[in-house]
C-alpha cells in the first residue's frame, strides 16, 4: 500500500519559532515546571489539544466572509441548522459558544439534587456541569476499557449491565439522560460501538430514559465502526453517523472537535418542551436561537466544517495519522494505552517512568522532559489532574492511571512533524531512568492542573 499523504495542500501557513534546549530549560522553571503556563510562541509542536486547534479550509475561510451577522433570523443559522439536523436528525438545534455551554444549558434543566447521570466516561466539563447543579455523575466504561496495555476494537463501550442495575438501584425516575460519550476522551479516544449504543438504548426504553450523545468526536466514532464493527464496512461514514445518532433522542456537541472550527458547539434534541426551555435559558445566557453566542460567520464554518469532516480520505487520513505515531513509538518500546485513539496518543506514565511513583507525578516529569528535548506540550492526565487528598490523613489518592496525553490538532501538522515528535519522545524513554520526581509548591483548592507549580525533587 502508497503512503498515505495529507489529503489537503497548503495555502496558508503560521511560521514555528524555534528554541534552544537552554531557552527551554529557563522557559519551563518560569512556568514553575507546568506546560500550561508556558507561551504558546515557545513552543515547537503544540499538542496540548485537539479542541479549538483545527486549520479551517478554504471553504471555511469563505464562509467567514458570506457570515450573515443579523442578530436575528440570519441565513447562516439556517445553513447551520440544517446541516446538523441532516447529520443528527434532530428536530431542534440550538448554537452554544462551545460545548460546555451546551451541557451547562442542559443539565441547568435536568439536573439538581437527587438525579443521577450515567455516562460512559463523563468528560470534566459534563461531570462539572452535573455536579454544579447538585446531581451525581456516574461513569459505566466497559471493563476491557480500564486496562491501557490491551488492545480491543471498542474500548469506549459503556457497560450494559452495570448501567442497567443502576437504574434499578436509583430508580429510573431519578435519571433524567443517560449519555454516551462519542469517542470516549478521557479513556483514551476509543470509540463505542453500534452494537453498544443499540444495547444501551435499549436499556433506556426499557425504563423510559431518554438517551443523549456526547458528540465531540462522533466522525472519528462512526470511522472506527466503519473500519471495525461486522456490517458496516460498505456504508458511508455519513450514514453511519446517522445511525448512531438515530439512537439518541439528543445530543451536545463541542464543534472545536470534529466540526474543525476553532469555537463553537450546540444542543440537538427531539422533545419540544425541552428545546423551548434550552432556548430560554440560551437567551439569557448565550445569546438569540439564531445566532447562541457566536458570530454568523462561526455558523458558516460549522457548517462547512461538519460536511469535511464526514469526507472519507480526510478520515482515513486522520486515523491513520495518529495510529503512525502511535506504532512508531510502540517499535520503540514505548508503552501506549492500546490501541491508538482517534483524537491522541497516550503514554502510559506507569511503565514508562515505574521507578517514580504516582504521588511524584510520572506523568508531569515526561511532560516536562518532553519539551525540554523537543519543544513538545503535552498534557498530564494521572494524579496531577485528577488526584485528591484524603480528608483524614491528607494522603494523596490517584487516580488508577497515569497518563501522558498527545492530542493531535485537525490538518494541522505534517508526517515530519510526526516524525520530529517521536524522535523526541524516544530520546527521552532512552534516558528515562534519569527522570525525576516532582513536587507541587502551589496549588489552587480546584482544577489545580491548570496553575500548579512544581518542582523536581533533587536526589
Ligand atoms: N465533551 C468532551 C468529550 C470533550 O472532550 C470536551 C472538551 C467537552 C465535552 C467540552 O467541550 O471545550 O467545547 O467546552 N475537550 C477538550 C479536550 C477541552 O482538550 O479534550 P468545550
């Protein structure tokens, strides 16, 4: 088989400045040793996420031009409106800034004390969004899913069973949704199957449970059932992703993913009386039905976004892009959670660095040593961001993986900057027993990741 190439030329391009390896070690001590806070200038290849980072297209630059700004009634709601609607088959369409802003519209309405949310894995956001309003977020990942070193075809499965006696346990009356996170982010990019969706709303009618997507990465889903699941090889990714979403009765949707744009998202759904009640806390909160907290020209992009992003060579392409760095690091020894997601790559920090235990955080000392050799940002995803500490002993608690997230941002890099990366990535697991522990020194009392400040532990 040919290599397979971008399948894009490029018109516009945004020069990379380069740093020195001494540049680097200073940049990193004034970031108090936590990528986060480092220049976006000073860094080489950026893989910090894939949310909001996309390159848009030509088309898309176009469709910025054609915005229509009205504030009501603009022709690029509708072009919006009914590309989703084409897409998820939903009655009502309702634009949010992002797709944060969508969950914290919905689960404003179907959330409080006393209700339960399950989920496959509830990304931060949701369970945040849940959480705010006094509900429980409960995540059901199939038990295949919680072991990074096996590899299985749809990782990202919700456990059906599990989820079923939960229901019977809390009372279904106390479930307002269940939700299905497409692809499942927080373990790893894998996707879910048809199969599981079928199963799981079939759960759900059983107890009258309305069903929702969590939508970010639904192309990239229905790509991996294309590619893996009995049946729907011959179909178009475009009926696949009808499908999947022919089994929800709604969806949220973060468009900085798979809609390739750098802001926006919205809230798809078929029950009347809940569309008009989104609506009406979107007004107070986003913006008018039409236009919900973006400009008319972020709705042209969407839209535009949202037919390319369903082209299968653009597909085949990105989930071959990340599979290439995941095989040419997993040549070289380096452990990954297997296999390859859609979206990233995840080193798994435990069998990378096991001499450095969790409360030392592996996973923050192969970041930082990531950009010192190349320039790279990567993210932590172990007991930086998700660590707690014991009410009683103060004893730090971790989470049971430490992760190295690589997110690769949509038509944005080329196979050498691939190549470049795991080069970098290898030269540090050559040198990996020389890596080092390190210390918080500061930290804010929530989603300390963002601010912390480190320090290696010397010796
Ligand atoms: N759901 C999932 C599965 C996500 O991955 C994200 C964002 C959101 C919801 C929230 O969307 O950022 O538009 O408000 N994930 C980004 C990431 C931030 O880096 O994984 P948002």
């Amino acid at each position: 088989m040919k290599t397979i190439i971008e399948p894009f030329k490029i018109k516009s391009v945004e020069p990379i400045k380069f740093t020195t390896k001494e540049e680097r070690e200073k940049i990193l001590v004034e970031a108090g040793y936590n990528p986060f806070m480092i220049k976006s200038e000073d860094i080489i290849i950026d893989l910090l996420t894939d949310s909001g980072t996309s390159a848009m297209s030509a088309l898309q630059w176009a469709g910025i031009m054609q915005g229509d700004e009205s504030y009501a009634g603009s022709k690029s709601f509708f072009r919006f409106e009914k590309v989703v609607k084409e897409i998820t088959g939903k009655k009502f369409i309702i634009p949010t800034h992002q797709g944060r802003a969508a969950e914290k519209i919905l689960f404003s309405i179907l959330g409080g004390p006393g209700k339960y949310f399950p989920n496959n894995t509830h990304f931060d956001t949701t369970r945040a969004n849940i959480e705010f309003t006094g509900a429980v977020a409960e995540d059901f990942l199939t038990e295949l899913g919680k072991h990074p070193e096996i590899p299985g075809d749809f990782k990202g499965n919700m456990d059906v069973e599990a989820l079923e006696k939960f229901i019977i346990e809390k009372g279904a009356e106390n479930i307002p949704l269940v939700m299905i996170t497409v692809t499942n982010n927080s373990g790893g990019g894998q996707p879910v199957s048809m199969q599981n969706i079928k199963d799981v709303r079939a759960v759900c009618d059983k107890y009258g449970i309305p069903l929702f997507l969590d939508a970010c990465r639904f192309a990239e889903n229905a790509y991996f059932i294309k590619l893996r699941e009995k049946g729907y090889g011959d179909k178009s990714v475009k009926e696949i992703a009808q499908e999947m979403f022919s089994y929800a009765d709604g969806a949220t949707m973060s468009a900085k993913k798979d809609a390739l744009v750098n802001i926006g998202g919205f809230l798809a759904m078929n029950d009347e009386q809940l569309a008009m009640n989104a609506r009406n806390i979107l007004i107070v909160t986003e913006g008018f039905p039409t236009y919900g907290g973006l400009a008319g020209r972020d709705l042209e992009a969407i839209a535009q976004g949202l037919e390319e992003v369903l082209d299968e060579n653009y597909l085949r392409y990105r989930i071959k892009s990340t599979e290439y760095l995941g095989n040419k690091i997993r040549e070289a020894g380096i452990p990954i959670l297997e296999p390859p997601g859609g979206h990233a790559i995840y080193i798994d920090a435990k069998r990378f660095a096991p001499h450095i235990p969790p409360h030392q955080y592996p996973g923050q000392s192969i970041v930082c040593e990531l950009y010192l050799e190349g320039g790279v940002r990567s993210v932590e995803i172990g007991s930086v961001m998700f660590g707690k500490y014991d009410k009683a002993t103060g004893k730090l608690i971790s989470p049971p993986m430490e992760l190295v997230r690589l997110a690769i941002p949509r038509r944005v890099y080329t196979q050498s900057h691939i190549d470049y990366l795991a080069e970098v990535i290898i030269e540090v697991y050559k040198k990996r027993d020389s890596l080092k522990g390190y210390k918080i020194v500061y930290e804010a009392p929530m989603l300390r990741h963002f601010t912390a400040k480190f320090e290696p532990i010397e010796g």
